[in-house]
C-alpha cells in the first residue's frame, strides 16, 4: 500500500510547490523549500518501493520501516490537505463578499458590539498567521522524519525499479470486458457421488434426514459443486423446497433463521418481524412439515455445538418428509464433527494437473487459441504446476497470463520468487501474490481498500468507486475523468478474478458483486494492521476498544446496539482513521467527543445503520470540523429529518449520499459553499421538498439523480428551479426529474437545456399523478425535454398527454431502453422501429391504447420500407394496457428479429399474438399472463393457435399475473 501512497502523494507535492506559493496564501519559515525536499526524498524512497513491498511479507523488519514512511507521509497528506481547504475556505469567502446580497450562498457573521471593524479584521489575520506558521512548522518536522527514513534504506539492500506510468497503460487492450467461465472442469466424481446421495440412489438407509458437509480449502470450489448440483434437474424434481443461506462468519442464529424462513415464503407473503429465535424456528417448521426439504448452508465456521444445537434444525428436519438434506460446506472438518456427519463428509481436494490445465487454459488462451502452439503452452504447464490444483489460483493466474502479450512475460511469472513463501496461510495467497503485484500501485491500493468489508458483503459498483476516489485513489497525469479511471480499475480486477458473483442490469452493465473469500482473506492479510473490522459484544456499553498496537486507518464497526457511538476520551489510535463504516448497527448519532477524535476522517459511512428499527436521528454540528471529509453516506436512516448548517463548512466534500431519508424535509441553505460537491444522492427522500438555490452554482457537480420541482410558492426562492440545471453541463449518469406538472414546468425544462448535456446516460421524467382532466401543459413539458443524442435510457411516467410529443425520439440513435408507463390519454403508441440501438422497450398503463399497428414502426400506411425495424431489440414487454384489443403489422417487413423476450401482462382484451412472432428464431421465452382470451387461443396442445408457439423453448401461459 505504501507504493501507492507514495505515488499520490509525489504528485500532490508537486502541485503544492506549484500552486500553494501565490502571496495570498504562502506559508511563514519557507514552507515551499521543505515541501521541495520532502518531495526529493520521497521520489528518491520511490525507486526501491515495488522490491520493498515484496521483501517486507517475509521480512519484519522491512515492514516496520514501510510502517514509518507510511505513518510520515499520511502525515504530510493531512498538513498539505489543511493547507489545500485553508484556500478553499478564502476562495468560498471572496466569492461571497464579490457576490454580496445576491449570494447563492448565506453565512452568518458573529460580531461583538464593543470590538471595532479593525480589531476583529487584525484578530482574524493573526489567527491565519498562526494557523500557517502551524502548518509551516509540521512541514519542517516530518521533513526530517523523513531524512532519517531515508537514510536507512539503505540498511536493506533494496533493488531499484522503474515504477509509476502504469495506471493508463495496463488498461488499454480492447476485449470483450469481463472474463466469465462457462463450465467446470473435473469434479465429475464428486459431482455424482453428491448427486448419488442427495437422490438416495443407494439403497442403504441413513435416517429420516441427512446432513452432507462438502469440506475443503478456501478457493477450492466447494460453493461452485454445490451450485452445480443445487441447480440440477433431478435435484430439482425431487425436492418440494430448496433453500440456499450464505452462513459466513459470525454464525448468527437469528440472522441465518430468518434467512431460511424469507426464502421460503411466496411473493406475497408477508416477512416474519419478529427478532425472537424461538418463533421464526416455528414459522420455518410450519412451512416445511411433511414436506422433501433441501437446505444448503454454505461457508460455515463456527465450531460452536451450542450455536448449532439453538438453530433445532436437526428437529426441524425430522418434521420433514423422509430423505431430506442439509447440505454444509465448511473449510474446516471440526465443523463436519460438530454435526455429527463425518460419515457423510465429502472432502473437495485439488483438481488433478490436466483439469486445472484445462481450467487456467480456458482464461490464459480465450481469443487467442492459436499461441498455445507457439511456446505458451509450455510455459502454462509449468506455471500449473505451481498451481497445486486450486482452481481459485488457476482462473487468477489464467486471468493475469492472458493480459501478457509476450513469452518473456509469461517466464516472469512463473519465475517470481513470491513462490518461495511457506507458511500455511502464504501458501493459500501464493497465486493471488503474483496477481497483486502485477497491478499498477493505484488499483493495489483500490483492491486493499476492500478489505473494510466483511466476508460475503455485495459491493455497489458506482459506490465502491465514490469510496475509492474519497481516499485520492483515483488520480490521473492526464485530464481523464476520475469515475471513468475508477471503471477501468474495477474492470481490471474483475478481469483477473479478485471479484465475482456479478449482478447486471437489464443493461448487461455490471452493477454489484462479491469477493471470494480466499481474496478477501488475502486482502486482509495484507492490511491487518490498517483495516480492522470490529464486531460488538453482545451486552457491552456503547464505547469502542481498538488493539492497542494499531495504527488504524480504516475501521470498520458492526453489530453496534442502539444509542450514541462514543470513542475514549483519552483513545489514541482513532486520530488517524480516513474511513469509519457502520454495518448492521443502531446508532442514534455520534458523539461530539467522538467527532472531534476524528480529524482526519475522509470517508464516514453511516449509510446501514437500521438493525432492530433504530437509526441515526442527528448528525451533530460538530461535523463541520471534518475539514478532510470527501464522502458521506447516510442513506437509509428515515428518523434524520435535517441536516446541520455545519455541513456547508466541508468544502473538501466530494460526495454526499442521502437515499432513502424518507423523513428529511430539507437540506441546509448554505450548500452552495460546497464548491467540490461532485456526487449528490437524494433518491426516495419522499419528504424533501426542494433543493437548495445554492446547488446551481457548484461547478463540480456531475451526479444529481434526483431533481425535485418546488411544489409550493412559499419556498420559491429558496428553491433550486429546473431552469437553473442549464449551466450544469458537466452533469453525468442518471437524472430524474420528479413532480412535474405545474404549469411553468415546460419553460422551464426549456432553460434546463437537456440537449446541451451529453454525458447524461439515463433521464428520468415522473408527472405528479392527477386527476381524471387531461392536462395539456404536460405535453408541453415532453416537447421541451429533448435531450442530447447519446441519451442511452429514457424512463417517462404518468404524463397527461399524448405521444405526439414526442417527435424528437426519432433521434436518439443511441437510445438502448425506453419505459414509457401509465400515459392515461395516449392512444396511439410513439413510433420507435426506426431507432437502431433500441434493445429494451417496456410500454405499461397506457389505457386508451386499443390498437398496435405500423404508426409503432414508425412509418405510413402506405410507405414502402427497406431494411429491418426494432432491428436490435431484444426484450418487449406490455402490460396493464386494459383496451388493446389488436397487434397488426405490414407482413412483409421484417421486424424485431433479434427479439428473445416477450412479455404480455394484464391485457385482457388482446385477441392474438402478429404473425411475425412466429417466424422469430430468436424467440426464447414467451410469458402470457393475465389475458384471458390469448390464453384460450395459444393454451397447450387444444388452443387454436397453439402450434404457432410450440417451438418457444420458454413457455409460460397463465391467468393471473401472480
């Protein structure tokens, strides 16, 4: 991590002698000449790094000296910060001294009536004097801290290398995004041994229900073979009821109960609340008595009888119907003993030499089968080997071999000396080692900065990026933008398989994921002594204990019972931290006390803090102190219901995440100080009335995905207006507009010019929901939208008008989704055949719709077509359109050929299906559901039309949507 750090903070020096040195704001004691020698120093320290790292995992004493220049340069990124906001803060000043009384932005000044003008103006220079010959003087000191330092490296033999000037280039090979595997090689013995006795295909008896426990080493694919069979189709026939629960550390009876109960019940069931063991045991009994039940649990450590004994699942089991399973996967076979099933014990060991070969093959040699031939092949055997049959190290050596272009590239790995590590858990990390020191030092750090998070935990893709760019991780030489450096970080360490499990949209865009337990272990292994994940005792009082000989920088808390977080007044090791993250806690706030410990704060996540139903309900204003402050993320608390004025004096503050307060009511009027501001988040805060004036003038901002219309005068000039979206061009990603309707509302959209803004990808439009009377200002509202072209997805809902308005969507030729839903007076729908990217379209509530024919196409009765409409689309959904009666189009042209989903819902009018369906070969799966006359028209085997469908690999033809 100390590589990384040190590359970040070589540039921010560098900036600062550049920048910092103007008269306005140059520090006393020539600050600008240490800053110059710290800087030499450090690029000096810079050439020995990359073999400093290496050394430091087998020898302790090169760790201690990484320790050192890590705690001296974290230091000096804290003084160059202060000295950064200390301009910031004058930049916020003169603005509103040059802005006066028309300030977008308002500050209160406190004045003492017996002071003069000038006593109170003198006081407040000689108070920035002070501050600057402070930070002047701390510059000096960790100056020579770091001359010490630098002097005994060469106490430790250190090789110089080349590093830095990666981040760009590692990245620029072209592929087809992410490596996926799409089959698995060897464990066809285990495979059917599992199979064998989850169906009982012998006849010994072994009891009413078994228990199964599938034990190996972490990374070895015990989840994979579980899967495999869990997904089976004769497992499938033979169970009435199938649960999967990820257990993971801790055993939490209460939390995996639950789990086992929601998976069993149906869409509309109602969740059990309770929290109580005993009644949650019984709701479970209840719904698989009598009945063949599969539960897997998988990933479980606790040795702990007693635990296993209060989840009763062995008497839950014998209320099942005969041959039911547990099914365990553990690494550890004191968990198989536990259970009392070591008779049953499946033990996953290594892939034989030709399985994992096949395995790392099918990742080392994807799109270019031929260099297997060409000396790489052999190589790859060799490197295999080093493998031990671990299926987690062949895919990620696999993975790191096909990002080399050259045979001299493949040799370096396969002859890194990290093989040489012994010890157990080394031996587990060996591959990944190679893997984590082939990354350039910023996506080092982004892949350490995981290890905050617990086993198991799903990242936000977007999310995990804003938390990499509040810790500085991001940065670029160029002027490449941070979120899209972010991207490609991600996107190369999926490639190389540190993350998995991953969840898309229906845009194919990755969206979240996990890290396997093996890299996350790595990870933490690697940050022990930064990361610290910290889970509270049951009983225990509110405050926090850290080990004593720890530097944390970034700790984690879960499990944090209801009331105030409070550190020790007299703890030491919380004036460091950069990241404080609460996970399924209850506090109510933080205490001031508390805040004031943590001053160099960059990251505050507060964001799952509703266990039991308690949540944070004030941020103190003691929060403005955290002058370091980037991101804050305090979603999901619905007791907050403001903000404090405080927040406005983080001007360091990056991202500001509040999705879901539902009872947050307003934001602080002064929002406009926060002139880094680039990420605000206030999706679902259902009660915000409007956005504060003083967000349009921030410069900075790029992410606004939700714009709330002022629905009353009363708060009109408080209130940011569409139209004051015009100058924020720089606006990206996804924005919503909610509330329109008013009547101003079109010119003002006009002055929000939408078209001017082409990094938007998504736009969102919501009306208020009316009455019965059509209004006619809301086409005018769609007239005047118009975004850029490279619009990629358009969400339009509960519009009074027609679709004539929306003339413009013929040019949005980049368009891939389109949701148009519940336009009450539309009765003809919007021509979109001609779009050529068109891949999704979902049409919903459109009541007055009682024909589809070719104005959908997007052209005349009698125009002559050529070439293919809908060409792209690949998914079409309708639904809840009460009084569509017909579906007719011109047969001659060719429509939707690419169409693999189909989905009619809630149509109950609908006659029959065009004749151009059936000649789809695309055509995947077809769902008809609540619409009676098409069920009786295409119902299996007796329905008129039925042998039109019969070829549909995916037939589902139902009353009822349910």
């Amino acid at each position: 991590m100390a590589e990384a750090l040190i590359s970040t903070l070589v540039e921010k020096l560098a900036s600062a002698v550049y920048e910092y040195t103007t008269e306005e704001v140059k520090l006393v004691l020539n600050a600008d000449k240490d800053v110059k020698s710290f800087s030499s120093k450090l690029k000096a320290i810079q050439a020995v790094l990359e073999d400093a790292e290496k050394k430091q995992v087998t020898e302790a004493s090169v760790g201690d000296w990484l320790e050192k220049l890590k705690d001296v340069s974290y230091e000096m990124d804290d003084v160059l910060d202060e000295w950064n906001t200390e301009i910031l803060r004058k930049q916020v000043e003169e603005k509103q001294e040059e802005e006066g009384e028309n300030a977008l932005v308002t500050e209160k000044m406190v004045c003492f009536p017996m002071l003069s003008d000038c006593f109170c103006f003198c006081f407040g220079q000689v108070n920035k004097v002070i501050h600057h010959h402070n930070i002047a003087r701390r510059i000096k000191v960790l100056n020579e801290k770091l001359t010490s330092i630098a002097d005994e490296r060469a106490l430790y033999g250190f090789h110089q290398s080349t590093i830095g000037g990666r981040d760009e280039q590692f990245i620029q090979r072209q592929t087809s995004s992410l490596v996926d595997i799409s089959m698995i090689f060897g464990r066809e013995e285990e495979k059917n041994n599992l199979l064998s006795n989850l169906l009982r295909e012998s006849n010994q008896d072994r009891g009413r229900f078994l228990v199964i426990p599938i034990v190996g080493m972490g990374g070895m694919g015990k989840t994979t073979l579980t899967q495999l069979v869990f997904n089976n189709e004769k497992v499938a026939a033979h169970f009435d009821k199938k649960v999967w629960v990820c257990v993971s550390d801790p055993f939490d009876e209460i939390k995996i109960a639950k789990a086992i109960f929601e998976s069993l019940l149906d869409k509309n069931d109602n969740q059990s609340s309770s929290n109580e063991l005993e009644t949650v045991l019984s709701c479970i009994r209840t719904r698989v008595e009598k009945k063949k039940f599969l539960l897997v649990l998988d990933d479980v450590w606790t040795e702990d009888e007693t635990k296993w004994e209060n989840l009763k699942l062995q008497v839950i089991m014998q209320s099942c119907a005969q041959d039911s399973t547990i099914l365990v996967t553990t690494r550890k076979e004191e968990v198989a003993k536990m259970m009392r099933a070591t008779s049953n014990m499946i033990h996953l060991d290594k892939l034989s030499n030709m399985d994992c070969l096949a395995l790392f093959n099918s990742f080392a040699f994807l799109d270019r089968e031929e260099d297997k031939t060409n000396g790489f092949g052999a190589i790859g055997e060799e490197i295999v080997k080093k493998c031990k049959g671990l299926p987690l190290a062949a895919k990620t050596l696999g993975s790191l071999v096909w990002y080399k272009k050259t045979r001299e590239e493949w040799r370096d790995v396969l002859n890194s000396k990290i093989w040489e590590l012994k010890e157990v858990e080394e031996q587990v990390f060996r591959p990944l080692l190679l893997s984590y020191y082939d990354l350039a030092p910023a996506v080092k750090r982004c892949l350490l900065y995981c290890a905050i998070f617990p086993k198991d935990y799903e990242f936000q893709k977007d999310n995990l990026i804003d938390l990499w760019m509040s810790q500085n991780y991001l940065n670029s030489k160029g002027k490449k933008e941070k979120r899209r450096i972010g991207q490609n970080y991600f996107e190369s360490l999926a490639m190389r398989s540190f993350f998995q499990d991953f969840v898309k949209n229906e845009m194919e865009n990755i969206i979240r994921c996990k890290m396997h337990d093996i890299v996350h272990d790595f990870v933490q292994f690697l940050t022990q002594k930064e990361c610290t994940i910290i889970e509270a005792v049951k009983g225990a009082n509110q405050r926090v204990e850290l080990p004593g000989d720890y530097k944390v920088r970034h700790l984690t808390l879960t499990s944090l019972p209801k009331g105030p977080l409070s550190f020790p007044t007299s703890f030491d090791n919380c004036k460091n931290m950069r990241t404080l993250t609460l996970l399924d806690s209850s506090i109510t706030t933080i205490s001031p006390g508390s805040i004031m410990q943590m001053k160099c704060l960059r990251t505050l996540n507060l964001s799952r803090n509703w266990r039991s139903g308690s949540m944070l309900n004030e941020v103190p204003k003691e929060i403005g102190e955290l002058i370091h402050l980037r991101y804050m993320d305090l979603s999901g608390n619905d007791k907050l219901k403001e903000l404090p004025d405080a927040v406005c004096d983080l001007y360091n503050l990056q991202t500001l995440v509040l999705k879901f307060c539902r009872q947050l009511e307003k934001l602080p009027k002064a929002m406009g100080k926060l002139i880094n501001l680039k990420h605000l988040y206030v999706w679902a805060c259902l009660k915000l009335r409007y956005l504060p004036k003083g967000i349009g003038s921030l410069k900075s901002l790029q992410v606004l995905d939700w714009f709330y219309v002022c629905e009353g005068d009363d708060d009109d000039d408080e209130a940011l207006k569409l139209g004051d979206l015009g100058i924020m061009d720089q606006l990206q990603g996804i924005l919503s507009i909610g509330r329109l309707g008013n009547k101003d509302d079109a010119s003002e959209i006009e002055k929000a010019q939408l078209g001017n803004k082409e990094h938007l990808s998504r736009l969102g439009v919501w009306f208020q929901p009316g009455n019965e009377e059509q209004r006619k200002g809301d086409e005018e509202i769609v007239k005047a939208l118009q975004p850029h072209q490279n619009l990629e997805s358009l969400d339009i809902l509960s519009c009074h008008g027609t679709t004539e308005s929306l003339y413009w969507i013929k040019s949005l030729h980049n368009l891939r989704f389109v949701s148009l839903g519940y336009w009450r007076f539309c009765e003809v729908l919007p021509p979109l055949g001609k779009l050529p990217s068109l891949e999704i379209l979902q049409i919903s509530g459109m009541e007055k719709v009682k024909k589809v024919g070719v104005e959908f196409l997007g052209i005349e009765e009698e125009e002559e077509v050529s070439g293919i409409l809908f060409p792209k689309l690949k998914l079409l959904t309708f639904s809840d359109l009460k009084n569509w009666e017909e579906w007719a189009f011109v047969s001659e042209i060719t429509i939707m050929p690419r169409l693999s989903e189909l989905r009619i819902v809630e149509c109950p009018k609908l006659k029959a299906l065009p004749e151009f369906l059936y000649k789809i070969t695309e055509l995947r799966t077809l769902e008809i559901k609540g619409c009676p006359i098409l069920e009786g028209e295409y119902k299996k085997d007796v329905g008129k039309e039925w042998h039109n469908i019969s070829h549909i690999p995916n037939l589902t033809i139902q009353s009822g949507w349910n």
